[in-house]
C-alpha cells in the first residue's frame, strides 16, 4: 500500500489543503478557540448530509459498539484539546517555537505504534523522521526559545504534538471497523463541542464577526478539514498514523509557498535550506526500499 501511487496523490492533496490553515487562521480575527469551533462543527454540519443520506451510515451509527463510541469520542476530545494548547501555545511562546515542537508529531506516532501496536520501526523510517525533524528546526532556528515565560509556551506545543499523534492513532484502530464519514462526522461534533464549552468559560463571543472572518471559517472546514483532516481519515484505514503524520511535515513547504504567492512574504534562505531537507527526509521516508518492507 505504502508504494501506491494513489497513496501519495491522496497524501499530497491532504497536505497542500492543510497547507492553507495558516492563511485562513491569520486573516480570521476571532479567538483561536472560536476558530477552532467554526472549523470543527461547520465540517461536521457539511458532512452531515452525506451520514444521513447513507442508508450504510446509519445502519452503522445503530450499531456503533460501546468501544467505538469510547474511542470516537476520545479522538474528538483529542482533536479539541490539540487546538487548544496549540493556540493557547502561540499566546507565550513564539511561532517558530511552536511550529517546530508541533512537528514532532512523527516521533509520538511511532513511539504509540511501537508501544501499542507492536509494530516494528523501520530504520530507514527513523532517518527519516531524523532529517525532516532538523529540517523543521533549520526553519524556526531563528527565534526558537526555551526560556523565561516561553518555557509554559514550548511545553504546551510539545505536548499538542503528542496529542494530535494520539488523536491520528485512535483514529486508525476506529477506522478499522467504521466508516470514514461515521467516524469523521461523530469525532467533529465532539471536538466542537468541547471548544464551545471552553470558549463560554472564556467569554468568548460567537458573533458578530466581519464576513473575511466568516469566509475564513468556511474556508478552514471546507478545504483545510474537509480537504485536509478528512483525507487523512479516509487513508487511516490502510496505512500506519506514523505515515500520515510524517507526511504533515509537508505543511510548512505548502505554508511557506502559498504565503509567498498569497500575502507576499518573502522566502528567506534560512526557511528554503529548511525546506529543501524536509523533503529529503519525507523522500528518505517514504522511497527507501527499508520502508516498503
């Protein structure tokens, strides 16, 4: 599965709609828990026509075991806490900072693999892994701070990284025996949910926000969850979450181009070396023949 072309244009796609959040999250004036919420539930209100529709998906939903119910709801509370401490992140912490602890996502995918799943890593996979995680951390070397206030910042990064990995792992142990339109629809919900709650305990406002905020909203869950997040869902089923986690790394690359493109921010040299040596860590990850075995 790991050689299908299919695979990797599924992959790709995914991660250049992802590649778009930073755009939309930069021009949405709304607090980071209120955007986390427009993005989730809108997702999940979109999808939710395809669930009903779905004489499958509703047989299913009848039949969901009380496992399932318990690791769909874990995912989204997963999934919710990750943009939680990733926002609050930015907050103390700056966001090279944070972006570059939010990276090392593939290492907690692994580690749960290895853990729970039993699986064996494969040394071509660390190396791989190795590289894109100095990649990272070439682009956000610049202002990388561990100190003073921005400690709690990093610690709260670190930790959304290791939650979001967990959020991919659960998901491909539900996506084993669930559909992915189920699973997605059910674990948005849950997630928004949750961010709405968190967000009345902060006296967040969910209105009254200029239309640029609202096109960002949608512009979030149509392509950035819906095109990003649900893609990933779907590949769940067949592959390992190390892979889909690893193939995030390519987000800052997307980021970094459509910034460029979009809002004109110039690519500095430092960013581009760090660019250039994700993509040899993802090519070592996913083309080296260890890792098809």
């Amino acid at each position: 599965m790991y050689s299908n072309l299919k695979t990797y244009l599924i992959l790709f796609i995914g991660v250049f709609a992802l590649s778009t959040s930073a755009i939309f999250v930069k021009i949405a004036h709304a607090p980071a828990p209120i955007i986390a919420f427009y993005r989730l539930g809108t997702a999940g209100v979109v999808l939710l026509p395809f669930f009903l529709g779905s004489r499958a998906c509703r047989a299913e939903f009848r039949t969901l075991q009380r496992r399932q119910w318990l690791q769909i709801v874990a995912a989204g509370f997963c999934l919710a806490l990750h943009y939680v401490m990733w926002f609050e992140s930015l907050n103390f912490t700056s966001i090279a900072s944070s972006t570059v602890l939010v990276s090392l996502q593939p290492l907690f995918s692994l580690a749960f693999e290895g853990v729970f799943s039993k699986k064996r890593v494969a040394p071509s996979a660390l190396v791989g892994v190795a590289i894109a995680l100095v990649g990272c951390f070439v682009i956000g070397s610049g202002d990388f701070q561990i100190s003073g206030i921005a400690l709690w910042g990093d610690i709260l990064a670190f930790l959304a990284a290791g939650v979001i990995s967990l959020y991919f792992f659960v998901g491909a142990s539900v996506r084993q025996n669930t559909s992915t339109v189920t699973y997605s629809v059910l674990s948005y919900f849950v997630s928004a949910v949750i961010l709405g709650i968190y967000s009345l305990l902060r006296g967040d406002a969910f209105g009254g926000y200029s239309t640029v905020t609202w096109l960002a909203f949608l512009g979030l869950a149509l392509i950035c969850t819906i095109g990003g997040h649900f893609v990933f869902n779907v590949l769940l089923k067949d592959v390992p979450a190390s892979f889909v986690t690893m193939s995030i790394l390519g987000e800052p690359i997307g980021t970094c181009i459509l910034a460029f493109f979009l809002l004109h921010e110039s690519i500095a040299p430092q960013q581009l070396l760090g660019i250039v040596v994700i993509m040899v860590g993802m090519a070592v990850f996913f083309i080296l023949p260890n890792r098809k075995k």
